[in-house]
C-alpha cells in the first residue's frame, strides 16, 4: 500500500469524467503533438557492459583523437552497418 494517498481538488459532486483513451489514441497524439513542435527527433540511449581492460583501451583511444567515447562508438556503428 502506499504512503501517498491522491485526492483531487474538486468536491465529489463536480468531478468530471475521465476519457478512457486507447493505446491508439496515445500514439497517435504523441506523434501528432511531436510533428507539431519541429523539435529534432531524440536521440535513443544505447547501454552496454563492457570489461574494464576494454573500457580503458577505448577511452585512450578517444583521447588519443580527440574524440568522446561516444563519437568513436556511433563512427564505429556506422562503419559497421554503412550508414
């Protein structure tokens, strides 16, 4: 049970009913109001677990050139699927 226990604002008498939406519906209006702000699409976050001997060979090689650990691994994606 939780310890937090929401109530809303309104007396029980003014309550409005709440719109049951499907999932559909979710999307669709996700999508519409992100074409509508002309915002970048996100970037997706990528985790991975690696050994520290490889992490350390990794990180001095970006440092070596200049680069963040991120710009070597999305070049390397892109060499591999030809992107």
């Amino acid at each position: 049970m939780s310890k937090f226990h929401l109530t809303s604002r309104l007396p029980a008498d003014e309550k409005q009913p709440v719109a049951q939406n499907t999932a559909m519906d979710f999307v669709t209006a996700t999508t519409l109001e992100q074409s509508q702000s002309q915002r970048p699409p996100k970037p997706i976050r990528l985790n991975l677990d690696i050994d520290h001997v490889r992490h350390r060979k990794l990180k001095m090689y970006a440092v070596e050139n200049g680069l963040s650990v991120s710009e070597v691994i999305r070049a390397l994606i892109d060499t591999v699927i030809h992107a």
